[in-house]
C-alpha cells in the first residue's frame, strides 16, 4: 500500500502522503497542518489522527515527539449538539 493510499485523518480523508508532503514544504506542527490540510477538524476534532500526525512529524524532522505537541483546542472540543445549547438557554 503506498503512503497515498494511507488515510491518517478519516474525518478530512487525508493521506499518510499528503501529510509528509506538507511536512517535507516546512509545515511541521500539527497546527499548521490543521490549517493547511483540516486535519483534525472533522467530527472526532483530532482524537483518530493526532497522535499519528504528531509521530510522523517528529520522525521527519528529528524532534523528540514532546515537542511537536498536540493543535490548540478551542471551545467546544467535542462537538455539541445545538440543541443541547439552546436547551441551556432556555433554564436561564
């Protein structure tokens, strides 16, 4: 199997691939792959593909995987249900 039949982000479909690429250009933080390729940025916001992406990252560029860390998370980091939002308004 090659690396661009490898998905790594199920949710955005990106390829094993696709990420060394981007790596190999200079991208090489999971925040600025999130950025480029929306890796992370699908229902399971990067629980599936981090960890991968961050392993791959430090065995390109040599840093210990410690240092590539994990993209920022911003509120909500589950995804919630607009419903579950309005219902809170609303026993206010």
């Amino acid at each position: 199997m090659s690396d661009r039949e490898v998905i790594v982000c199920r949710c955005e479909e990106v390829t094993l691939g696709e990420i060394r690429e981007w790596i190999e250009r200079g991208y090489d933080t999971v925040d600025e792959l999130k950025r480029v390729l929306r890796v992370g940025m699908g229902p399971c916001q990067g629980r599936g593909c981090t960890e991968m992406i961050m392993r791959e990252i430090a065995r390109i560029t040599g840093k210990p995987i410690a240092e590539t860390g994990p993209s920022r998370h911003r509120p909500p980091v589950k995804p919630v249900k607009l419903g579950t939002i309005v219902e809170g308004v609303k026993e206010e």
